[in-house]
C-alpha cells in the first residue's frame, strides 16, 4: 500500500460509507485503511485521529449532500410545479429507496457519538442545521416567512429520515409531505 495522491480523499470516502454501513463505534481504522487502500500510517498522517477523520467525512458528505437536496428538489418541483419545499420530500423518498436506506448518516451520528463538544457530533449538528437553513430558504422562496412553520417542516424533514431509515420504509417521506402539504395549505 503506498501513500497516493488521492490518499485524502479516498479515505474521506471509505469511512463515509462504512461508517454508514456499520456505524461510527463498529468500524475500526483498519477497515478504513483497508477500503481506501492505503496504510493506516497514511490515515493518521492525513488526519490525526480516527475522530478527525470521521467528522472530515462527514464534512465533506454535507457539502454534497445538502447541495443534492436543494438541486433535486428544485428539478422535482419545476416537473411537479409544486413548491421546492414540498418536492423536497420526493428527494428523500428516492434517496430512501435508492442509497440512504439506513436514513440520515447525519442524525444516526449524532445520536450514536452523543458526547458535547465532540467533534463528529458538531460536525453531524452543523449539517443538521444547515439542512434547517435549506428548510428555511425554501419555505422562503415559495414566499412563506413563518419561523414556526420552518422549525415544524424541518421535523417533518428529520422525521421521514429517521422514521424511514429505522423501519426501512421510504414512505414515510410521502407521509411526511402530505402533513408538509397540509400546513402549508393552512398559511
């Protein structure tokens, strides 16, 4: 195994997907080397720590991420015509079905490395309020400005990953956008 240019990032993506697979705690740094194939020399050399290297990863899933959410749910709506805010939920539905079928890698880390301050915790926390801030804008833009009705979507948004992630069900996004469409239908 040598140190390669792409050793970086080929380690950001071998633990995003194992410790989405397995979890934070169950995956050791030898199984990350080993997917990114590289020497756990390399990993340390590139990140320091096991918990630097996780909360880089997640880091770096957020940026794509949230900028997927946005983009897809703006394609979905100009098909639908229906608000962004409401074709978002469609987003999620698909990302259930297809990848994300073990729900949001961003919500299980923070309840797995549920620890004040850590830095995987904080780095899964600023992706979950940056997706509240996409919540927000998108509220916005479909020329609704209602604070209480952003912190109640963003629960709908949480909740069809987390309920859809645990029981394996990507309906629950579509259960979630009828009570999204529902509120939004009482402003």
């Amino acid at each position: 195994m040598t140190d390669r240019p792409n050793a970086h990032d080929a380690l950001l993506g071998a633990t995003s997907e194992l410790t989405y697979e397995q979890g934070i705690t169950n995956t050791g740094v030898d199984a990350i080397a080993a997917r990114a194939g590289v020497t756990k020399r390399t990993l340390y050399q590139h990140f320091g720590s096991k918990d630097r290297l996780v909360a880089e990863a997640l880091d770096d899933r957020s940026r794509r991420a949230l900028l997927a959410l946005e983009t897809n749910a703006k394609r979905r709506a100009e098909e639908t015509g229906e608000p962004a805010i409401l074709a978002l939920f469609d987003v999620i539905e698909n990302a259930l079905r297809t990848r994300t079928k073990a729900g949001c890698a961003f919500i299980n880390a923070s309840l797995e490395i549920n620890v004040p301050g850590h830095p995987v915790r904080e780095a899964a926390l600023a992706h979950l309020r940056a997706r509240e801030e996409l919540v927000h804008q998108l509220l916005t833009e479909a020329g609704v400005e209602d604070a209480d009705l952003s912190a109640q979507m963003t629960l709908l948004v949480d909740g069809a990953y987390a309920v859809g992630g645990s029981r394996r069900d990507p309906a629950a996004a579509r259960q979630a956008k009828a009570a999204a469409a529902a509120l939004l239908a009482s402003r």
